[in-house]
C-alpha cells in the first residue's frame, strides 16, 4: 500500500511539472516564434500522457479492478509508459536546450528596454525642471526677467503681425524696504511669495506675470487696450490696498504703484521704448505719492 501511495505522489509531482511546462510552453503575445516550443510542447505532452498511464496503474493496483489491471499489464510488456516518459523527457530537455537561452536574451532585451524608457522618463522630466528653473524665478515662481521679456518680444512681435493690441504693467511694491529692514529677509522673501501670488490671481489666465527685479513686476497683457489695461492695474492695487499679506513670517501692510503702456499694430513701438515708457509711468506714481496707477 505504501509503494502505491509513493508512486501515486510520484506521478502526480510529474503532472504537475508537465503542465507547468505546457504553460512555460505557449508562446506569449508578441513574443517571436521558436522551434524550441515546439519541443516543450511535445515533451510535455509525452510526459503527460505518460503519468496518466503510469497513474492508470497505480489505479488498478490499489482497486484491483480486473479490465485495468490487464490493460495496466499489456502496458507494462511493452514498456510503454517507460518509452512515453523518457521519449517525452528527451524531447523537453532538447526543447530547454534550444527555447531558453533565446528566452533568456528575450527578457534580458526587455528589462534593458524597460530601464532605457525609464531613463530617458526621468531624463525628459529633468529637462523640463531644467527649463523651468531656467526661465523662471526661483523664489517665487514667476517667469524671471529674461523669460519674461522673451514674451514680451513675442507678443510685440505678433502684435505688428496681426495688428492687435497689448498691455503692459510695470509694477512696484511701495517701501518694501521697510520690510527688510524691519523683520528680515525671511520676511522679506515670504511676503514676495505671497505678492506673486495675489498678482498671478488678479490678472487673466493667459497674461504673463514676471519678477522683473528685486520688487518689480512685469504683467504682459495680449490683446489688451489701454482702457482694459488701466482696468487689470486698478485690479491689482486694489489687491493690495488695506489687505495685509498674511505669511509665514508675520503679518505686512504694503501697498502697490503701477505704470501702464498699452499699444496697438498702428504704433511702430520697439521692446525697449515699451518698457521705457511703463517705467516713466510707474515713476510718476511713485511721485504722486504711491498706492496709485499712472499712465
């Protein structure tokens, strides 16, 4: 009874192990055909067929079922379950000997392709934080002031292509100083934080808004007239007017001066007269006594 137990667990372990390798077997989606499957299939096959014979016996062995056990014999006389087993054993390690390595380079490629796409993921990505940082200011988010004045350019340029209008704000934060001075630059860096952010807020979404140089801003508005523009800066002195900036570091009154300059496609203005004519704007504010917008 034991040896038939044994031999039972034997065949079942060998069944086991053949559909294991009738599955390893199936070629998957896109992977190239082989002739190495082939022999996989079909020694798994035999060894398949093979354990079932094998199991057949131990079968009519342990019930003593009389048809079994003379279809069991004539199997046994000529050796069939020993040549269906080793015939289906040679095929399968002729099969491992010719598929594996070729799997084996198949998933090597495939790992090198996975890793080369993450690569280049992370390198794409860090290209674009490169860009990023480089056009941009690095306190408060804003386009810097080459990235800024690049846009600038650009609108003026299809501002004389397309014959549309521009606005554009200089803008000054009033004795700013004074902050400094009084808290800190840690202070005086969490409140640029938090007016480059009301700024950002109270124009269009498709204005540009660039820190221009230590408390300056430069707002490039397309498409906008000179009544709008004198509009969108009224907007954002009321921003600032009696709304303390609430930051990390404290709590500041501040107010803040703007200079206009709008132009349309008749004008024949270049990029450093625009910007000399919103500073001398933004002068006149600061001389009227700040908290204003001047045109």
């Amino acid at each position: 009874m034991f040896e038939i137990c044994l031999e039972t667990t034997r065949t079942v372990i060998l069944a086991i192990l053949v559909v294991y390798f009738w599955f390893v077997g199936r070629r998957p989606k896109g992977e190239p055909k082989h002739e190495g499957r082939w022999f996989v299939l079909g020694g798994s096959s035999l060894l398949g067929f093979g354990s079932v014979l094998d199991l057949t016996g131990d079968f009519a062995k342990w019930s003593g079922h009389e048809h079994l056990l003379r279809v069991s014999n004539s199997y046994q006389e000529i050796h069939l379950v020993e040549v269906t087993l080793t015939a289906g054993l040679v095929l399968l390690l002729i099969g491992c000997r010719k598929w594996l390595p070729s799997v084996v380079d198949l998933r090597h490629k495939e790992k090198i392709l996975e890793q080369t796409e993450k690569l280049v993921a992370e390198l794409n990505a860090t290209q674009v934080a490169l860009e990023f940082r480089a056009t941009h200011d690095a306190l408060t988010d804003l386009w810097n002031r080459p990235g800024v004045i690049d846009i600038l350019e650009k609108e003026l340029s299809r501002l004389k292509r397309e014959g549309t209008s521009l606005g554009i704000i200089l803008a000054d934060i009033d004795h700013f100083k004074r902050i400094n001075d009084a808290h800190g630059h840690f202070a005086g860096d969490a409140a640029l934080k938090e007016i480059a952010v009301r700024i950002k807020d109270s124009v269009r979404p498709y204005d540009s808004v660039g820190r221009y140089g230590g408390e300056e801003f430069l707002v490039v508005m397309p498409g906008c007239t000179q009544e709008e523009a004198m509009q969108a800066a009224e907007r954002l002195r009321l921003a600032f007017h009696d709304r303390p900036l609430e930051t990390s570091e404290g709590r500041f009154n501040t107010t803040i001066s703007l200079g206009v300059v709008s132009a349309d496609g008749r004008a024949d203005l270049d990029l450093e007269t625009l910007i000399r004519a919103a500073d001398k704007a933004l002068y006149r504010a600061k001389h009227a006594g700040r908290n204003r917008v001047e045109l």
